[in-house]
C-alpha cells in the first residue's frame, strides 16, 4: 500500500476549489483513490469560532491546529484500513498555514501544545503545492464570493500570500503555481506537478546550478522568505550516471530522513525518486554507506524570491564561495535572483561542482 500526504495552499481566490475537484478527476482515472482533509479554518469561522470571538488570537490558534492534527491523523488512519493500492490525501491547507497568522512566538506556542517542532509541523507532508492568488496577476477574477469566510482586500490577498510563502519556506517539495497563464491552465499545472510527484509521469527535473559569492549569512537572513535547513548527507551509491543517497533535513536537533535516486539523462535533466524513511529504515541504510565517500555536511537557505525557490547551499570548508540551485520548467527560462546574491558564473553540468565530486575535494 502506498499513502502520500499533499497540501493544497494558497492565497485567497488562487483556485483552490476547483483544483480539488480536477485532482480527484485525474487522480482516480490514474488509479489512486483520493482522500480530502477539508480546510479547518472554514470549518471553525463558519460555525462561529474565530480569532474575534475568542479570547486570543493565540486561543483561537491553538483550537484550530488541534482539530486540523486530529482530522489529518484521523484520515490517515483510515487510509490504512482501506484495501487500496494507491491513496492520495489531499489537505485543503496544512499546519503551516496557521503561521501565516501568527506572530514566530506564537506559533512556536501553538505548536508545542499539540508536541510538534517547526520542522515536524512544516515537513509531516510529502509535498506542498500553493496556488497564488488571483490578487496577483490576475486581479479582474480576484471575488469573495465563493467563500463566506474570506474578507482580504486585493493588497491584503496579496499580502496573505507572500506570507503564506514563506511559512512554507524550507519544506523540501514546494512547488508554486503562478498567474502567468490563463486558470485553466494554471489548474491543469497544478495537476501536472501533482502527477509527476506521484511517479505516474516520469519527473523530469531540470536544474540549473551558479557559482556565487558567500553572501552575508546576517543579511541573507533578514530576506522576508528565507529559511535555513541542515542537511546530513551519505552516498550509497555512485556512478557516473545514478547517484543513490540518504539525508537527514531539519533544524535544531528535528530531522525528517529520506532516500534519493537520481538518474542523469542530460547535462540539465535529470530522473529523480524520492521516499520518506522511519528512523529504523535509515538506521539500516546507513549501514550500507559508500565507505570510501565521507558523510556531506552543509547547511541550506531555502529563498523564494519572485515565485522561484532557491537552494543556496554553504559548505564548512569554502569560506569565499557558495552554490545556488533551482528547478525551471524549461532550458531557457529565465531565472532572476535576489539582491544579495553576486553571482560568479553558471556551473550547470559541470562534474567538478557535483556534492559528490567537492566532498571527495575537500573532506579527507
């Protein structure tokens, strides 16, 4: 039996509704039976419980993430007794949502009372897709209507928005589906990405890579949607063309861990498989390591800067130097980078710039 967990985000007016209702079409004539966890916050503010009519913001917080953790764990039980193949639960928004809504103390606060860390919170999902709003790029379609618990003005969706983004900042699988095409066709995006997540459509990622300046970690820091992630990485297995490695991700002590493959199948493009792995399951992989590969320790600032998400990894031994690395949809497209981020020269493709190939370098 295979469960995937996915979050379905974005500001308000982005599609949401209608991207649920395309996800079960498809999915299930691709074989998965499709679970939906509905939005809490709906829920609540429609039957009269809201951040106004509680004492706290914090109180009403704190409400909500409990029902929304309850309802998750609640679907994923029953997903187990199910005699499916394949089962998608899909989250019509997820926990780090809430933040969006909160000050970092109160968060920290409203997650702690049901016993998660920031990195248990943001990466208990498998992948997180956010639809940004209509306010933004498509402004003549942003409406309220279709939703009695939605009140933003466009500069106030746009905002939710942006602040939306960055709660989810660092999760390893964010995916953002923009205004630059017509709905439809944002919606059958969305779709797509959610299709080649699931393997039921080979994922061909295409990933460009830049030689920058070592930024100023303080400065790079203070960038609204920017969040950093340490990343414990053992090779076991490595060729020419398919590289076999196991991670552990988080920040301070939390760690989620997962197994990669990747095929090379072009300078640029690349196949790519990735699961989640219970500490037992990595506990035994990692007695499988490469033994001639040291173990890659680095440190990742995960950046989305004008909806494209960055990967700037800062390694121990480089004092004067860094790596950024993004996914784009197509050879050419464009990438824009943010202020901050002196770029030396593009490296893509490149083997002496592969994690593999510097840690062989600089790690004896």
């Amino acid at each position: 039996m295979e469960i995937r967990k996915i979050v379905i985000t974005g500001g308000p007016c982005a599609g949401k509704t209608t991207g649920m209702s395309w996800i079960q079409n498809q999915m299930e004539k691709r074989g998965w039976t499709v679970l939906f966890v509905p939005e809490t916050a709906t829920e609540l503010i429609s039957g009269g419980v809201c951040p106004w009519t509680t004492g706290t913001n914090l109180d009403y917080q704190k409400c909500q993430v409990k029902l929304q953790l309850t309802k998750e764990e609640l679907f994923e039980q029953a997903a187990r007794t199910m005699p499916k193949e394949k089962i998608l639960i899909v989250c019509d928004r997820g926990f780090m949502d809430n933040k969006a809504y909160m000050t970092e103390e109160e968060f920290r606060e409203a997650a702690a009372s049901v016993g998660l860390t920031l990195v248990q919170a943001r990466d208990r999902y498998d992948a997180v897709f956010h639809l940004v709003t209509a306010a933004n790029g498509a402004e003549k379609f942003y409406s309220s209507e279709n939703n009695a618990a939605r009140y933003e003005t466009l500069e106030e969706a746009r905002d939710l928005d942006n602040r939306l983004i960055r709660a989810w900042t660092g999760h390893p699988y964010l995916k953002i589906i923009d205004n630059s095409t017509g709905f439809e066709e944002k919606i059958k995006r969305l779709v797509n990405e959610i299709i080649m997540f699931l393997g039921e459509q080979e994922r061909v990622e295409i990933e460009k890579k830049y030689l920058v300046k070592k930024p100023d970690i303080s400065l790079l820091q203070q960038m609204p949607a920017c969040r950093k992630v340490d990343i414990i990485q053992t090779y076991l297995k490595l060729t020419e063309d398919e590289t076999v490695r196991i991670r552990q991700r988080g920040e301070n002590g939390s760690y989620i861990m997962t197994e990669t493959v990747k095929k090379r199948i072009s300078k640029t493009r690349r196949l790519e498989t990735e699961r989640r792995l219970s500490e037992d399951e990595y506990l035994r992989l990692l007695e499988t390591a490469d033994p001639n590969m040291p173990v890659l320790h680095k440190t990742r600032y995960c950046i989305v800067y004008d909806r494209q998400y960055f990967d700037l990894d800062v390694y121990p031994f480089w004092d004067d130097q860094a790596i950024v690395s993004i996914d784009v949809t197509r050879e050419d497209e464009e990438v824009r980078f943010p202020a901050g981020l002196e770029v030396i020269r593009e490296i893509t493709g490149e083997k002496e710039f592969r994690n593999s190939e510097i840690l062989l370098k600089n790690v004896k």
